[in-house]
C-alpha cells in the first residue's frame, strides 16, 4: 500500500512537473518525515486553495494506532473521532516548511483517485495540514 501512494505521488509530481517544465528530472522522491516548503499563497483572500489547515478541537482516544516512521494509520488515528475546525490555509504560512506525516489516496464516485498529503506544521499534535496533491502542486504551493 504504502509503495503504491510513493509511487502514485511520484507519477503526480513527474507528469505535473514536466508539462510545467519545472524540473530537469520530472520526478521527487517524497516520504513521510521529509519536509516540503510552502510556496506563494494562491488567492490573496482566500489562501492557499489547495491546502487546509484542520485543528482537532475535541479529542477522544479511542487507541488507534498510527505508525509516525511509515504514515500508515495517520488518517484513521488523526480524523477517526473528535471535533474539529477546519479552514483554507492562509498566506500567512507562505514560505514556511512543514512535515510530511502521512498519505491518503481517496475514490471518488467517479473511480478517479486522488492523492492526499498530510503534513504537520510547528509540530502540533492536534493540527494537520490536508494537502489535495493535484490541486496544490499544478498551483505550485508546494516547493520540492
């Protein structure tokens, strides 16, 4: 599973990157632990429209379990149970890094997949950031 959502967000990133023509090689390696920079905020009012900062307001443990070295479970574990604010990222986190700790790929209806990135920034256990790969990197808000 997990090589799988590697290499769906490698074919992501490559086939982004070359019709862009941002990159020599096309492609990044990007794993949980590793950190990415945020890039220049889409919409000044708005923020960053591919990227939404969810604070846990409310947390119930219900004990499960989440692997912090591979990101598997860190959706179940993180939006299992609990309450939660949720809101577009603001321009304000404009050039600041955050930690990559976990991957979600999501069916639609339609059987069209999309890749989630989950990432935590100043280190706070009760906020992740839910990054729309597609969206966030053809906008370029992320910088590899």
């Amino acid at each position: 599973m997990m090589m799988r959502i590697v290499c769906t967000l490698l074919l992501y990133i490559g086939v982004v990157g070359f019709v862009n023509g941002q990159r020599d090689s096309g492609f990044v390696d990007l794993k949980v632990g590793d950190s990415i920079t945020l890039g220049a905020c889409s919409h000044a009012q708005y923020g960053f429209m591919g990227i939404d900062i969810v604070t846990k307001t409310r947390w119930i443990d219900r004990g499960i379990p989440y692997d912090s070295v591979s990101g598997a479970g860190f959706y179940y574990y993180f939006f299992n149970e609990g309450d939660f604010d949720s809101r577009r990222l603001g321009c304000e986190y404009s050039g600041k890094k955050f930690k990559v700790v976990g991957f979600q790929t999501v069916k639609e209806d339609n059987g069209k997949e999309r890749l989630i990135i989950f990432g935590r920034i100043n280190n706070d256990p009760l906020t992740a950031l839910w990054i729309e790969a597609d969206e966030a990197i053809a906008a370029k808000e992320l910088v590899f």
